[in-house]
C-alpha cells in the first residue's frame, strides 16, 4: 500500500510517499523560510499562495522519485490541522480532491500526531506504545502520554509561549537571522556556560505545565541593557539554552515518575537542538530508559510525518478521520485541534 502524505500546516509544503512494505519511498520538501524572512515570522497569506505555487509540481517530483503513477497512490493522507487556516485549506483541498477523483481514502491527520510518530519512521530504532512524548515546535510546547495510535492524554503544556517561538524571539533580540532557533543554537556552542542564571518558570510548581514568557521578557531585558559583541551574544545564548535544557528534562523527569513510563519520544522542529538531544539522551541513560527521536530533516515538518501517520490509521481502520465518500464539499479544516481529541 502506498500512502502520499500532505504536509501544509505553516511554511512548509511537505509531500511523500510512504510505502507499508518499503517505508519512506519519496519525499520532497519546499521551505518558505527566504519568502518569511524578510518579515521576521511567517506571513499566513503569502505562505498559502506559495503553498499553491508548490504543492501539484512536489506531487509530481515524488511520483518521479517513487516511480509510480499516480492511480498507484491508495490513500492520501494531510494535515488537517493545527496551523495556519488558508495554509492548511490548500493541503485539504488538494488532498482531498486528488482522492475523490482516484476514489481513495482521504485521511486528516493531526499535524502533533504526525511529529509524535516521526520516530517511527525508521524502524530499527523505534519506541513501542506506551511512552511519554515531548512535543516542542515553533507553536505547541506539549507533554502527551501516548498509549497507542490515536490514544494520547495531555499531561502539560505551555500555557503562554510556545519554545520555537521562544528561541526564534531570543534569536531576534540578539540580531541573528530568521528563523533563529537553530542558529542561536550554534552560537550558544561558543557561549562560557553559567555566564548568566535565568529564571525557570513553573519549575517549582508539581505540574507538568510550562510557561516561557517570564524568561523571554527576562532575557530580552538583559538585551536591551547590554551592548552585544559576539561573546555576550553567545554568553547569553548559551545561558537560554541551558535554561531551556533544565526546563525540560525536569519536567520530563515528572512526566515519566507520574505515568510510570521509561520510554521518551522527542520530536517537533525543537527536537533536532542537539544541545537538547544530548542531555535528554543522557538523563535518561542515568534513568535506566530510553529517549527516541527522528533524523533532524524529520524533526521540523514535513509530508514524511503526515504519510507515516495516514498508514498507521489506514491500517488500525480508524473510522472518523479517514473519508472513503471523499465528499470535497465537506471539508473542514481544523486550526486549532487538540491531540487529545483524537481515538
Ligand atoms: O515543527 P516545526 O518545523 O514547525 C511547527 O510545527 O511549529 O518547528 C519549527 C521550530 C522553529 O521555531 C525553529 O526555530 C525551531 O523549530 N528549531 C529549533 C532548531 N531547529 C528548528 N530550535 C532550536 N534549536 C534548533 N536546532
Ligand atoms: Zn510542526
């Protein structure tokens, strides 16, 4: 069975084909990220007409890198949220289109699925159910445990900033280019660590909730005061970065103690800091567990994620997400969808 997987959710158009005996067969990637830059963040109607631009050419590319025609696809699977409304409509729209006029299924698929499952993708490191995921992206900062496909419960999440959006700020403040995450990463390699001490939000609180508006303003004050050179900005960086780290592994550490789970899942844009993957792999070394994650490309978004989730629910035969009527006229994209929410 081949699967074509749809990813449009924000400024990415992602799109691959997964194969249930082969895996991963084809997959393209088109980042908007030179088209957003110039704003300083994604500009949601400029990214749905790029979506539009690149969306049918990247199904072309990967029917060409997968050698199959495209009556050879048997279910498309797309993002149907979280994300940006008119970006998200264009994936449903094309998917669900392309479906009805090949009479397939059309599965929605939640965009925090997708990333939670991404260290699936590879099966010769991959985490079994049950398992407590840490889903950490530009919009969602999210503790899930993860009882089997469909079946996820919130333990915490942000209840102000999210952490890529968090970086992508800091990385702002300290001049560096758009979108910062990655890049603040790499400085903060030169930073001298404990340079500066940063608060860490809702850490004495017992619960699994996080909060990173009181560290950005903190930070971003300490910018505004300083005069920046290139070892204050890797300084500053480095201490962020660590801050995060602690922020993190703490939580986790609660999120495992209260579900009883050893197995760590790390995935959303976030999860390819190696900073962070180290010292996450580390702890739960110390913890006698395991912490999975997917390659970096697989990390940020992508259609690999979307097509590896839509075969997982072709094959648990879940019945409200995927459409066998392909009614187009129905489609409902949904920008905000909690991963709860799912069966
Ligand atoms: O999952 P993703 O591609 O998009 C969303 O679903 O939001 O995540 C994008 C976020 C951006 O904020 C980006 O700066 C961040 O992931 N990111 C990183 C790194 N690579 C990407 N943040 C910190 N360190 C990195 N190496
Ligand atoms: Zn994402």
């Amino acid at each position: 069975m081949y699967i074509l997987g749809i990813e449009t959710s924000c400024d990415e158009t992602g799109i691959a084909i997964y194969s249930a005996i082969h895996g991963l067969i084809a997959n393209q990637l088109y980042s908007q990220i030179e088209l957003h830059k110039h704003y300083g963040g994604v500009v949601p109607e400029l990214a749905s007409r790029d979506h539009i631009r690149k969306i049918i050419p990247l199904i072309k590319k990967v029917l060409e890198e997968s050698q199959l025609k495209l009556t050879d696809i048997q279910g498309i699977a797309y993002t149907n949220g979280p994300g940006l409304i008119s970006a998200l409509m264009i994936g449903a729209m094309v998917g669900r289109s392309l479906a009805y006029a090949l009479d397939i299924p059309a599965i929605a698929i939640n965009h925090m699925e997708g990333h939670l499952l991404s260290p699936m993708l590879e099966s010769h490191y991959s985490p079994v159910f049950p398992f407590v995921a840490l889903l950490i992206s530009g919009g969602h900062t999210q503790l899930v445990a993860a009882n089997s496909i469909g079946n996820y419960k919130l333990l915490g999440e942000s209840i102000d900033d999210a952490i890529g959006e968090t970086f992508d700020k800091i990385a702002k403040l300290l001049g560096l280019s758009y979108p910062g995450g990655s890049i603040l990463s790499s400085i903060a390699k030169k930073g001298i660590p404990g340079k500066y001490k940063f608060p860490k939000p809702m850490i004495k609180h017992s619960g699994l909730n996080f909060s990173f508006s009181g560290l950005k303003t903190f930070v971003a004050n300490l910018i505004h005061k300083s005069v920046l050179d290139e070892q204050k900005r890797a300084d500053i960086a480095r201490a962020f970065e660590d801050t995060i780290v602690d922020i993190l592994t703490i939580k986790c550490q609660r999120a495992l103690d209260q579900t009883g789970l050893n197995r760590l899942v790390v995935a959303g844009g976030v999860s390819a800091n190696t900073t962070i993957r180290l010292q996450l792999k580390n702890f739960m070394k110390k913890r006698g567990g395991t912490v999975y994650y997917t390659r970096p490309e697989f990390c940020t978004d992508n259609g690999a994620m979307i097509a590896y989730a839509g075969l997982m629910r072709i094959q648990q035969q879940y019945g409200s997400s995927i459409n066998t009527n392909n009614n187009i006229a129905m489609t409902t994209v949904q920008p905000r969808w909690n991963i709860e929410e799912l069966e």
